[in-house]
C-alpha cells in the first residue's frame, strides 16, 4: 500500500515505520532531513501538507500527529501546542481528502483514553460517554475532525494508553528513580492505570490496516489494567528494586499543576472492540509486559 504517515518520527511512529517495510511511506516531517537520518533514505518525505494538493496518490492515512501531552506544565502555550499539533494537521489531512479524485480507502486516526477523563476504578469501554476536562476536549475535537472521511472511507479511530517501552513516552520518565532504589506509588496509588505494550500497539495498528472489516473505535489498551500500586510493584519486581517511597499528591500538584491531575486520577480502559476485531494481546497482564522489556 502506498500510505500517508503523520507523527511518524514519535515514539510510536519509530517503531511503526520499522515494521511497515512491504509498504511505500511517505512520511511527514518538518525536518525531512533529520526525519530520514532517523527513519531511513528510502522513503518519501514531506516537510508540510502544503506540497500536496490531494490524497489521490495514497491507498491509506496513519495519523499520529500531536505534540506529546505530559511533557510539561500546561501553561497556555503549551495547551494550544498540544491542541492545533492534532487539531489542525487532522483538519488538512481531511481537507485534502475531500480535494482528492481518488480518495484513499483506510485511515487509521489516533486519540487517546483521555477521551473518558478522569475516572474511578469501574471500567469503560469504547462506547462509555467522554469526560470534560482539557484532555477529554482535546481528543473528542480530534475525533470530530477524523470522522468527517468515515462515510467515504474505512475509518479506525485509535484511542491510545501508556505504551510502555524504555525507549520513551510514561515507563523512560518513571525508570531513572525506580533503578536508584527510590520509586513508588504516585499519591494513593489507587488510580489506574491502562497500559499497553509498545510492540502490541504497533501490531495494533497493522492489524487495523489490513483487517478490512476493522471500522470505528478501538482502545489501545491491555485487556488487565492495574492500579499505580500494582504498576510500581510490578516495576520493582522487574528491576529488581524496591518500590515503597511513594510521591505525595501535594508534590505531583506542585510540580505539573493543571497536567498533575492526570497521574492522580486514571481510567482502567478495557479494550473491547479491539478484542472483538479478532486482535490478540501478546502481552495481556503488566508482569508480561515488563518481563518482556527487561529480560536483558
């Protein structure tokens, strides 16, 4: 397939790229230079939407465009960076494709399980209702703006979880303390949290792209999330370090204010018309997921 990728050089992006060599990628970047060094020569690059007129000349759209979430403050600026990176490169994508003669016929769009907002340990699925916080508004616009092309094409919608791996994204951030000894529980340690391990989120998205009977919401999450407890226990084991000098809840907020809110609330996220699309989790439980990671 001749395939159209957005966020191509993120964290998942990277792994995903590396995995779709039967394709032809044409990957957009605002440094192609650099995005080739990282991703390979062999591909095709764009340094905006604005060199293309249409989508005629691709078979499918990956969208994973948008700055990361929980890198920092959520000052202003940083909140209008995290909304127009997904909002408007969607918006251009879609406008693009209603430009086109030959439309493509798949587009997979990532969202995030921040969609249900902040939560209590009762499970939601991928019909459960939006929350109504800053993350819950971001995603639900996001996925406004990717369904307008779901009656012309097949459409997956794929609201992401942590994905765990050391090479980025929650786990990196949460590992240096954690192999000093001195890692644990965020706040009560209650919340939950919905995980997913990064080679399970990559075959994810391959299954959705070629699974023509795959159209709507999916949840990239693990079908068991765990409380923050259980996740830093889990750690532990997996390092083979203790995991008992909790992070108090007054310091998360002091730290990341408005952004805080995030790691003292959760979500456990089932994913259940992921499940029923036939995909199966290789690493369904988090003591998998990081004995997989760290056997090394």
């Amino acid at each position: 397939m001749r395939l159209l990728l957005t966020g191509a050089t993120g964290f998942i992006g990277t792994a995903l790229v590396k995995s779709l060599t039967e394709h032809q990628l044409t990957i957009l970047s605002r440094n192609p230079a650099k995005a080739a060094a990282k991703l390979g020569n062999h591909h095709q690059y764009l340094a905006s939407l604005e060199q293309l007129h249409d989508l005629s000349q691709f078979d499918g759209v990956i969208n994973l465009a948008g700055e990361p979430i929980a890198d920092g403050r959520w000052n202003p600026e940083r909140k209008q960076q995290i909304c127009h990176s997904r909002w408007d490169t969607t918006a251009a994508l879609t406008r693009l494709f209603f430009a086109s003669e030959q439309r493509p016929t798949v587009w997979l769009n990532a969202s995030a399980i921040g969609f249900y907002g902040p939560r209590d340990s009762v499970p939601v699925d991928e019909s459960s209702d939006p929350g109504n916080d800053f993350a819950a508004e971001v995603c639900i616009r996001w996925e406004q703006q990717a369904h307008a092309v779901a009656e012309h094409c097949r459409l997956c919608v794929v609201r992401i979880g942590l994905v765990m791996h050391p090479e980025g994204g929650a786990l990196a951030k949460m590992l240096p303390p954690f192999k000093l000894g001195t890692g644990g529980p965020i706040g009560s340690g209650q919340q939950m949290m919905s995980w997913i391990h990064r080679d399970d989120m990559v075959a994810l998205l391959r299954h959705l792209l070629s699974h023509d009977s795959a159209s709507g919401t999916f949840n990239a999450t693990a079908p068991q999330p765990v409380s923050n407890r259980q996740f830093v226990q889990a750690l532990g084991r997996a390092l083979h370090r203790p995991a008992l000098i909790p992070v108090p809840a007054t310091a998360i907020k002091l730290m990341f204010g408005e952004m805080g809110e995030m790691l003292l609330t959760g979500q456990a996220v089932l994913p259940k018309a992921t499940e029923a699309s036939d995909f199966r989790f290789q690493f369904a439980d988090i003591d998998s997921c990081f004995s997989d990671l760290f056997k090394r």
